[in-house]
C-alpha cells in the first residue's frame, strides 16, 4: 500500500447535489483517510486546480491524487474541464475518471479521447455507488504509484 498516495485529496466535481450527497456517503462508508473535496461545477473545479480566485492565496490547497468528474455541469462542463486538464502540463498527469449518468458510445468515445483514465457510469443505488468508491479508492489509491508533486 502507497503510504504517500493514502494522503492526497480526491476531487470530485458534479453539479447535482442528490449525487454529491450519494458520493460523500459512499466515500463516508469506504473508510478511505483521503480528503474529499466536492465542487458544483467544473468552473470552480478549475480555480481550485489552477489556484484563481477564491483559491489564490490559499497554501491549503494541495495537488489531488485523483479526479472525479461529471460530464454535464453548468458553466464548464466536464468535457471543457477534462479538456483542460489533459492539455495543461501542470495537470496532465493527474488521473482523471468520469463518473457521469451518460451511457452514450460518443460520451465514452470523447472521454478516452481527451486523455480521460476511466469512464464508469454512475450506479443509481447506494450500495452500488459505495462499491463504486471502495473499488476505485482500491485501486487508484492502495494500489497504483500516482505522479508526484
């Protein structure tokens, strides 16, 4: 287990709040030590990563070891953040899984395309939605090495 990958915080951005709720719960009962940090939009998604506005001056905001994103948010949305990421070389190497209600081949398609590490679906259930986020805290978390700072 990767001791350094246990303490890097885990973003996720979706801008329903039903959906946040499932995930923090989810992320509640995986037991992960990780901090969650939740954001409504892509927009604020990506102050936080580039450190603008209500971020600026904040020394509290470190590198994510993981991104959780939703394809369709307000203002930027999940596609326009993934895009963003990946071309970013400060960025680019943060692993970025999209866990979105889409189920379209072409949302799929696009995703992997634009640099994207994963493409889930999310589960409509609780107990799915917890399975969900043990399995990936498991595996992105526990088991890969992530880039470092």
């Amino acid at each position: 287990m990767n001791e350094r990958n246990r303490l890097v915080p885990i973003l996720v951005a979706d801008d329903d709040p039903d959906d946040r709720m499932l995930a923090r719960e989810a992320f509640e009962e995986s037991r992960l030590r990780n901090p969650v940090i939740f954001f409504e939009d892509g927009a604020d998604l990506m102050d936080y990563l580039k450190r603008r506005g209500e971020y600026a001056d904040r020394p509290e905001t470190p590198k994510p070891g993981l991104i959780l994103l939703d394809l369709n948010m307000p203002k930027l949305s999940g596609r326009e953040a993934l895009e963003q990421i990946k071309s970013d070389p400060e960025l680019a190497s943060h692993p970025v899984i999209i866990l979105t209600t889409s189920k379209q081949e072409e949302d799929v398609l696009r995703s992997y395309q634009l640099g994207a590490n994963s493409y889930i679906t999310k589960p409509v259930s609780f107990e799915e939605m917890a399975r969900v986020v043990r399995e990936v805290g498991h595996y992105w978390i526990e088991i890969v090495e992530l880039p470092p700072d």
